[in-house]
C-alpha cells in the first residue's frame, strides 16, 4: 500500500467512526432526499438502477446501510457515491466537512455570492410574525406560540418551494407558500443559511418535506433564540426551542440536525449548558448520541474546567423531541430545569 493510500485509508477509517450512528441526518444533510432514507421499498435511488421497489434504506448497523435486490448491499459512501455520481475521494471529502473534520473548501465566488444574494432578498422580502399570521397559527398549533418571538424568526409571505425537474435536473418551481424564516448564524454573528418550513392553512404544507434549509455547510452554526449570558440551552429544532425558551425563560440556540447540534458552537461565557436532545430510541438513537456527545465535547473544552455544567434532558418517550412534549402538555415536570 502507497503512502497516499494509507493516508486515505486513515481518514476514510476516521470519518467512518465519527459518522457511525449519524448517517441519516448526515446523508439528508449533504442533499440526498428525504424521501429515500424513509426506510420503505422504492425505486433504486442510484443511477442505472431504478426499478420499483427493490431498495429499502435501514442504517441497520448504523452505517447507512441499505440493500437493493438489483446492485446490492452498501452503506453511507456507496449511497452518496451512486447517487451523486462522486467518487471515492469526494465522498469522503463532503462528509469529513460536514462532520467537521475538515475545514470547510472554500466555495467559487460566483455560487457564494448567489447564495448571499438569494438569502438577503427572503430576509428582505420577509416581516415580523404577528398576532393570527399563517406562522403565529402554526406555533400555536404546535404548543409554543408566544405573544412575541425572537428577532431571528421571521414570515415570508409567499415563498417559492422547488423540486427538482426529473427531465432536466434543474429546480422548478411548484407554488409559492407562506412560511417560517429561521435566521442561521456563525460564530462570528453573520448569517449563513436559512431554515424555511413551508406552511398551509396553520400547518406544515408538505409533511416531512416541509422544512429546507437553504444551504448547507452551518458546521456549528445555530438559531439564536435569545443571547446567552452565564446559561443557554441547546436543542436541535425551531419548535423545540420555543417550546424549551417559553418553559424556562433562557436563551435557547437552535441547531437544526443532530449532528450540527453535537459540533455546535458555545460562546466562552456559557457556565452552565443545557442540551435538550430528542429521543430517536427507535432511529439508532441520533438525538441521544448528540446531545451527550455536545456535553462531553463541552466539559472537555471548558479553558478552566472548574465552574462549568452541562446538563442533558431528553423526553422519555421513544421518537418524542420536547416539542411533542409541549403539544402534549406533559412539559411541567419533565422540563423542570
């Protein structure tokens, strides 16, 4: 074996031991479809395969695995690979960055720019929530409306949801639906991305498909829902946020998937975390894994050590996150800070 295939050797074997477990928010974020990781037959989602119902996505060992009965078994890499056409070294290189193992590549000006340029026109195009808007009704539905909300959430009136065009490969625009804008910031304050959830009649407009993050790469970056003096509590969705910010009164910072909430960023003068984790007992335990691997990361990291605590709380209920705790009004003992 060459040097150069040790060394790929070596950080294929490390990127496989940190994604272990994580796959499923891993692939979702790096691009693959929702749709194929809903552990159900379906068409091969790999190109030149096809088919109707011969693969099943399962991460039954916890590696992404999945089995077609036409091109066979594979894991994580194979999946990206087949259905992204990647190679070997660009699977491994895009999920070493989005587990943060590498510093992120930096990105051609003319994509960067667009992307800057498409979030500040939402942001623009975007109001404050308010009493009885389309936003205010869903998170009352949901258990966590608010007389007020946070600068950071926001209402796009009528914003366009895309799918891909399966003739062409380009998006194409479905309908125009109103939605709730979650602001994503970096450690340095700036804004890198937005979370959308499009909404109809006070509900989630497309289910599972309804929230979309406009562009990946967040690696720690979070929803502030509030400015942490000497606490802040972490959780991984909007509504659970709320839900744990309008229980306790702290600042909540939001990081959108289990594994951006594990590498989240937590300002120096934080003494006291608290890591709300979802209950994924029946996914391979994502929600679980991440919120105690946030609070091992934090006490590891503390410059002082002495004087810092990290608490992690995660609702008992099997698939449950707080924001069905809160829906079933069963908040009172289980959120006791």
């Amino acid at each position: 074996m060459t040097p150069e295939q040790e060394e790929f050797d070596r950080r294929f074997q490390a990127a496989r031991a940190s994604a272990f477990g994580r796959w499923t928010p891993l692939l979702r974020a790096l691009g693959v479809d929702g749709k194929v990781l809903n552990r159900r037959n379906q068409p091969c989602p790999i190109a030149a395969c096809g088919g109707t119902d011969r693969f099943q996505y399962t991460d039954k060992f916890g590696d992404g695995n999945y089995v077609c009965r036409a091109c066979g078994v594979g894991g994580g890499f194979k999946l990206l690979m087949g259905y992204f056409g990647w190679n070997a070294g660009t699977a491994l290189r895009r999920v070493e960055q989005s587990l943060g193992l590498l510093p992120a590549s930096p990105q051609a000006p003319g994509p960067l720019k667009d992307a800057r340029r498409l979030v500040h026109r939402i942001l623009s195009e975007s109001r404050t929530i308010t009493s009885g808007d389309e936003v205010d009704r869903y998170l009352r539905f949901r258990g966590v409306g608010m007389d007020g909300y946070p600068d950071m959430l926001r209402l796009h009136p009528a914003l366009g949801y895309y799918e891909l065009d399966p003739s062409g490969g380009k998006p194409k625009l479905v309908r125009n639906y109103p939605a709730l804008v979650a602001v994503v910031q970096d450690q340095g304050g700036q804004v890198v991305s937005l979370l959308r959830t499009y909404l109809q009649d006070g509900r989630k407009a497309l289910g599972a498909e309804s929230k979309k993050l406009l562009c990946g790469g967040v690696n720690g970056a979070a929803i502030r829902l509030g400015e942490p003096a000497g606490e802040l509590s972490v959780c991984e969705g909007v509504e659970t946020g709320l839900a744990i910010r309008k229980r306790t009164g702290q600042p909540v910072w939001v990081g959108i998937s289990a594994s951006n909430l594990e590498r989240i960023w937590i300002p120096d003068q934080v003494t006291r975390l608290r890591i709300y984790g979802d209950n994924d007992a029946d996914a391979m335990f994502d929600g679980q894994a991440a919120a105690y691997g946030l609070a091992r990361r934090y006490m590891k990291c503390c410059r002082h050590g002495e004087g810092h605590q990290a608490e992690v709380f995660i609702p008992r209920s099997a698939g449950a996150d707080w924001a069905n705790v809160s829906e079933r009004h069963a908040a009172h003992e289980d959120l006791a800070a």
